[in-house]
C-alpha cells in the first residue's frame, strides 16, 4: 500500500509526458513533490477541500483579465447583443457555467470520480488530439449525465 500512491502518480506522470499535458504534468509533481517531503497527510487534505475554489478563482481571475486590462469594454459588451453568433456564444457560455455548478457538487460529494475524469481526460488528449479543459466541466458534463439517468431510470 506504501508505494502504490508513487506507482500511480508515476503512471499519470508518463502518461501525462506522453500527452504533453502541462497541467497533469504540473499537478503530479507538485503532489510527488508534497509526498516525498512527508507534507502529504496535512497537505493533501487542504488541498481536497479548498483546491477546487482555488481552480475556480484562477479561472475566474484569466476571464476576467481582458476587462481589467481594457482589451474588453462596454462597447464589447453593447455589440455582444447585435449578432447571432454572439447571443451563441452567451448562451454557451451560460450552460458551461452550470455545468461547472454541477461539477463542483459532483466532485466534492464524491472526489473519487476525478480519477475517472482525469483518465478520460488524458485517453482524449493521448488519442484524439483533445484539450485539456479540466476535470470541472467533465464533472459537470458527468453530474448532469447522472441526473439524467436517474430521472429516466
């Protein structure tokens, strides 16, 4: 039981190498890293139950750099209304919102489906060429996959 947490992270790292998956790359480490210096069994329960809001910040911080840097402004805003593509792109950009919503939930109620995610993730990115959004909206995509099979079944 001692070496099978390495064994894993060192499978995700080669497969993560493979893909040339920066962020997998990144995370590994860093929790081999927490692992090997012994700060694991404070560490990682920290970084369960607040890395999720921190992912989220971060995110949130990204999309919303343009605006603070004046690359978006109002006049952005007013055109975003005028054109179909754009009342797409907003509707689009609402549900991916929810499904994160949902994916939070999923993940904080059952944190072992990250291991399924992140594999989907790195078999999508490995052999169809895919990007890496994150296991967040595939836990979104896989919470509202669930509810749905639970309101037909």
């Amino acid at each position: 039981m001692g070496y099978e947490p390495f064994l894993f992270l060192g499978l995700l790292l080669v497969i993560a190498l493979m893909a040339k998956n920066q962020s997998l790359i990144i995370a590994v480490i860093l929790l081999l890293i927490l692992k090997i210096s012994g700060l694991d069994s404070k560490g990682f329960s920290f970084i369960q139950s607040k890395g999720i809001n921190w992912g989220v910040t971060v995110i949130t911080i990204a999309v919303l750099a343009p605006i603070a840097s004046g690359e978006i402004g109002f006049k952005d805003l007013s055109g975003a209304f005028k054109s179909p593509y754009a009342w797409i792109a907003l509707i689009s950009g609402i549900l991916v919102a929810l499904l994160a919503k949902g994916g939070v939930t999923l993940l904080s109620q059952d944190p072992h489906i990250t291991t399924a995610l992140v594999l989907g993730t790195i078999l999508a990115v490995s052999l169809f060429k895919g990007v890496a959004v994150g296991p967040l909206i595939g836990a979104g995509i896989a919470y509202t996959a669930m509810k749905l099979y639970e309101f037909i079944r």
